[in-house]
C-alpha cells in the first residue's frame, strides 16, 4: 500500500486524476511536477503542499516561484529536476504519467532508488524496455502499469506464478472514432475528428495515437516487456465499449477477463493500493446496464500504425526507440496541422527505413536512436 507519492506530470489527464485518487485514499504528496503550466501547477501546490514542485520550462519554473514564494513549497526547473523529483526519499511510489521518452530517465532513476514505479508512461518500456525490467530486477522496484489495459492484465494474472501458464494476451482497443472506415475515408480526417474519442477523456497526443491505432502499437510492446512474452502471445481485438479492459488466455483454455467502466481512476487507485483494494466512491459496473459486448479483428490496412508498431516489436533492439520517436514527431505536426492523418505512418516507415537498428543496445545508444528517428522525420 502507498503512503506518499511523486506525480510526474501532474497537470495532465492522468496526473490530475492521480491526485484525486490520492485526496480519496489520504495519500500525501511529496513532488509534482509538469513541463510549463504554471497557474495548474500553483494550484495544485497550495492544495496538496508538496515538497518540491518542478517545471521542466525554466522560464515557466520562475514565474512558479515567486507564485508560491509564500509557501513551504521548493520550486525547480528544468529536466534534471525530473530525477529529483522521482528519487526523494519520503516517496514510496512514483507515478510516471510524462508523454515521451522525457519519462524514461527518472523511471530509471526511481527504480534505482527502490521506488513502486505506477507506470503511465508507455514510452519507457517500448523504448528501453529491457533496460528498465533488468533494473527493476536488479534494485528490488516493484512496477504496477496504470494504462487500463495493462492493470487489467495485470490483475488477470495474479495467482500466476509461472508465466508458461500464458497462451496469450489479448489486448482490448476501442477502435477510436475512425473504427469501420477504409483507409481513403480515414485520410480524409481532420485534426479536431481525431480529438474525439468515443469513450475516453486524454490528453492530443494519446488521444491521435488511439485514432492511428499505434496506441494499441504501443501497448503490444509494453506488453512483452512486463510479461516478457514474444509477440506471437500479444493479441488485440476491437472492443467497442471500453467495459472488458483486457484478457489472459490460459494454456488450458480458460479465459480471465476485467471488466470496469472507462474511467482511469480504477487502475491508478489499484496501482496506488495493490495489493489491496481501497473503497472507491465512483459508481460500480452495473452489468444490466451495460450495451452488448462485441469485439472484432483490427484492420490493419486501414491503420497501418499498429502494423508498423508489431514489425518493430518484432525486430527489436532501436526498432521500437525509432518507431516512437518518430511518431511522437509526426503527431507533433499533425497537432502543429502541418501534416496530414496519413502522414503520421508514411513519416514513422521513412524514418524506420533511415535510421539503422542497434541490437541488444545502450541507454545512449536508444537515446541516439530517438534522436535520429526525430530527424528523419523532420528531413533534417
């Protein structure tokens, strides 16, 4: 059970749902930290009275500091910050909840610290995935993954000591608000239809990533890394209603399954008391109520981003570090509206056709290949 808590990046969707878990479980706040938000952030600080609160924007990080010069609260900036922020004793868990590899660092730096590290940034084990499970081995950490459909698999799975027990894994995708168009109907998509997602309140960038799919791209590689299982045991399937978060398939056939209404506040409360279960306020599944349970194959033709994202899975090594990097540039200018919806896959296959795969690589060597991805994309 968690008693105090860094968020890093608060001001976000999952950050600020964080914190209403934590007001609701009686946790205590040690670190907040967000890139440039400084009214949030000063917000945030006077009602939960954080130690230290860090924006990655130094400009941003002044303004917050003479905001809250009347408080006990220590203001930083910049992203050194970050692992200051992840590694302060009096915190027992660590919510990760940066978008991109700004993350990967000071998960690092948390594990080596023998933190809980509640996992919300995917980028981290699709980049450097064994890295951060050979050193979350090797310092004792204790990773609990927070996107619903991991927390779902991971509550599938406790009681299962030997992981040959797994068939496979199958992963639930909503469709997001593309689901059932041809690849010409989705091209023709703007930026504000791909903001509109059918069952999910995010932040753009994940929000564009759930409309190309790479988002469940992501998450079959975050898969393997948690449950060290090939690509072959990872599976998606389109469910429509977001109410079945996830399945395990077992080798004797039988099939556990979560089920929940879409609402992120389950998995963070789960990652903040496992392995108990606190009271929660929020409405329960009310199976009466729900529409039919349906679900279907994913069309990977239509959405050539999830198809992209298995080819890396399973050529490994930098394959995954450039696939993200790419995509996180490509969505960078769709949001920009500099690019076009099809042109996030077009960008992510030049740059995974430029930049050279490293196997069995280095933190440097996958920071590399991001920045490199970055480049490609941008024909620098």
């Amino acid at each position: 059970m968690t008693n105090t808590i860094s968020i890093l990046g608060s001001t976000g969707s999952i950050g600020r749902q964080t914190l209403d878990v934590a007001e609701q479980l009686g946790l205590r706040v040690a670190a907040l930290t967000a890139n440039s938000s400084a009214e949030r952030m000063e917000e945030q600080a006077r009602r939960f009275r954080p130690r230290l609160a860090v924006l990655t924007d130094e400009s941003a990080a002044r303004d917050l500091a003479v905001r809250l010069a009347d408080t006990d609260t220590r203001v930083s900036g910049g992203f050194a910050a970050l692992e200051e922020a992840a590694t302060l004793a009096e915190a027992d868990t660590v919510v990760t909840a940066v978008v991109g590899m700004v993350g990967l660092k000071p998960t690092l730096a948390a594990i080596r610290e023998k933190k809980r590290i509640a996992l919300a940034n995917k980028e981290t084990l699709v980049c450097a995935g064994q890295l951060v499970m050979d050193a979350a081995d090797r310092y004792g950490a204790e990773i609990v993954p927070v996107d619903s459909e991991h927390s779902a698999i991971f509550q599938c799975v406790q009681g299962c000591a030997d992981r040959g027990e797994i068939k496979r894994l199958i992963l639930t995708c909503s469709g997001g608000p593309f689901y059932g168009m041809t690849y010409d109907e989705v091209g023709r998509m703007t930026k504000a239809d791909a903001l509109k997602h059918p069952n999910w309140k995010m932040g753009p960038k994940i929000t564009v990533d759930c409309a190309t799919l790479m988002n469940k791209g992501l998450e079959v590689i975050e898969a393997m890394r948690l449950y060290r299982l090939p690509l072959r045991q990872v599976d998606v399937v389109i469910h429509r209603q977001s109410i079945v978060h996830s399945l395990v398939e077992y080798r004797d056939g039988a099939v556990l399954a979560q089920l929940g209404t879409p609402d992120m506040r389950l998995p963070i409360r789960y990652a903040m008391t496992y392995p108990n279960r606190g009271e929660n306020p929020a409405e329960p599944l009310d199976l009466l109520a729900c529409p039919p349970l349906t679900f279907a194959a994913p069309d990977r033709e239509a959405f050539p981003c999830l198809r992209l994202a298995e080819e890396a899975a399973s050529q490994g090594g930098t394959a995954c570090a450039i696939l993200n990097g790419a995509n996180e540039e490509a969505v960078r200018l769709f949001l920009a509206d500099r690019i076009g919806f099809h042109d996030i896959p077009r960008l992510v296959e030049k740059a995974r056709g430029e930049v050279p795969v490293v196997q069995n690589p280095a933190l440097e060597e996958i920071l590399a290949a991001d920045r490199a991805a970055r480049r490609a994309v941008l024909g620098k």
